[in-house]
C-alpha cells in the first residue's frame, strides 16, 4: 500500500523550496522528491504544485510516497574501511554520507549493496532490504557498524544489543560547554506529533525511556568535545538528548539552530567510535574502534586557537 504523509508547514520553514522541504522533512532524496511532485503526488492545499515553489506557514502538504519495492537488492562495487571480519560477522568503518540499507529514495548505492558486493554472504532475517543489518547509524553519522553473515550470529548479537550487553561509545562536537564536565540524560522519547520523520522529548508518561551518558574530553570557545555512551538505542536518541540539554551537534541541521556555524560539516559531527561485546561464536571480549573521520578533526582543529586541553 501506498503511505500517505500530511505536514503543516511552520513559520521557520516559509520561503523553502517545496522539494528541498520535502526532502529534508521526509529523509527522502530530492530528485526523489522531485519525481513524486512531476507525478502529481504532492498537493499544496489540495492542489498540485511545481517543483519550486515556496512552501508558506500554514501550508498544509499531502505526499503519497508509493509502497516500498520489493525486487532483490544488487551488490555493487562500492568502497568499503573494513575493521574486522571473520566468517560470522564483518564491521566496518560507515563514512558519513552512506545510507545502511535500501528504502524509498535509496534503492541503490547503500551498505547493504557494497557489503553483498564484498562478501555475498549476509543473514536473513533482515530481509531482502536488511540483509545482516544488526543495528544501524544515520546516514550523516560515521563510525563502526556491525553486520551478521548468519542467522545464528544475528539472533545472538540482537539478542545481545536489546539486552544492553553491547557498549557503543561516540564522539560529538556540541554547541555550547556542559556546566557539569560528566552527566546522565535521562529523558523519554517519541515521535514528532506533526514532523513524524523527527523524534521528540516525550509528555510525562509518554514516550519510550532513553538514557544517554556523557563525559566533556576538551573544552573550546563556545563549543565541546564530547563522549556520549548511549544506554538504549532510540532513533535519533543522541541528537535530540544533546539538543534537550541545550549543547545541540554541529552540523545537525534537524535538531540544531538554523543558522548555526557548520564548520563545513555536510552532516552532523557525530561519530560512532567503538563497539565492544561478546563474540556469540568464540565467547571473545571483542573490541572495535574507528578513528575520528577527517571531517572532524578539521573542526577541532579550527577550534583549537583558543581551546584548553583538559
């Protein structure tokens, strides 16, 4: 079945190229966008609108997004900064950039077609777009990911990563200087009522609990190195619990200040640093780490005139 999104369009969003907005509110590619408003499946107020029109507060969008494809996805010759691998399991380092699976707007080019390209052995249980996908990043975070080439090994790693038997520890440059050095983001989440492509700070009672553990590594003019240790593993949990205590990441166009300073950051300066856990085969302490990605270094590197070491 098709899937039909409605979006109220908000003050801070007037003026914005109707496939630009739609793009970014619906984590879909713009010539995807694009193709969805020539083919009459975008309304403006009930009406059909070109491609560059300028959305207007209180805009009301009706999107028809077509059901997802099913055919089987490709392998494709696709670089990939592979950490480790053996016969049950194969991490890599996920450039920023990279989408991890299939899906509308990106049915080609991902993760999963460059790691099908690598090995041709993936599990199933994902299914034909999720092949060995355990856990996932966003497609503008970096770092270390983690894929099955088996059943067995992937029920035992979700297994694992549901049960909090997993440790994911992340790097974040962040707005701002926490007021205390180490903390505990204890805050519930839930999807945007009306931006549902967004998650929120849940209603008291509401939402599904997140908890975020973070630690100050340097200090800088206005901005912070940080390490974040997320407990449970909600959408976007780092995001928006960095953004509810007021240190939003740089270059998080989504949960960050409009015209914050990017630092010529195409995404979100968050990286997923290293994954430590149980190897469900050899019952080994395994321990896989991706150094900062250059995109980030050079930020701090500009922040450093003037930043303390602590």
């Amino acid at each position: 079945m098709h899937k039909v999104e409605t979006i109220h369009v908000e003050q801070a969003d007037e003026g914005k190229r109707l496939d630009v907005y739609l793009s970014w509110q619906l984590a879909l590619s713009r010539s995807f966008v694009q193709k969805l408003i020539i083919g009459n499946l975008v309304m403006v107020n009930g009406e059909y609108a070109k491609v560059s029109r300028k959305v207007r507060e209180g805009d009301i969008l009706c999107v028809t997004v077509p059901a997802p494809r099913t055919e089987e996805v490709l392998p494709e010759d696709i670089p990939l900064d592979v950490l480790y691998e053996d016969d049950d399991m194969i991490a890599v380092n996920k450039p920023r950039g990279l989408v991890v699976h299939p899906a509308s707007g990106n049915w080609s080019g991902t993760l999963v077609n460059a790691l099908l390209a690598h090995s041709g052995k993936l599990s199933t249980i994902g299914g034909r777009q999720r092949p060995g996908i355990v856990h996932r990043l966003d497609k503008d975070t970096s770092g270390v990911i983690l894929s099955a080439k088996n059943d067995i090994t992937h029920l035992a790693l979700a297994r694992d990563l549901k049960q909090r038997k997993m440790d994911k520890l992340y790097l974040a440059i962040v707005i701002g200087v926490p007021r205390e050095r180490e903390g505990c983001i204890d805050v519930a989440l839930a999807r945007h009522p009306i931006r549902r492509n967004r998650m929120a700070v849940a209603e008291e009672g509401k939402g599904r609990s997140a908890l975020t553990y973070y630690e100050t590594l340097k200090e800088f003019q206005g901005y912070s190195l940080l390490r974040v240790k997320p407990i449970t593993g909600r959408t976007h949990q780092i995001r928006v619990h960095l953004t509810h205590i007021g240190h939003p990441i740089v270059g998080d166009n989504v949960y960050g200040p409009r015209r914050a300073k990017s630092f010529g950051m195409t995404g979100q300066a968050l990286h997923a640093f290293s994954l430590a856990f149980i190897h469900p085969s050899t019952h080994k302490q395994m321990y896989i780490e991706a150094p900062m990605p250059e995109d980030m270094r050079s930020v701090l590197k500009k922040l450093g005139n003037g930043g303390t070491q602590q």
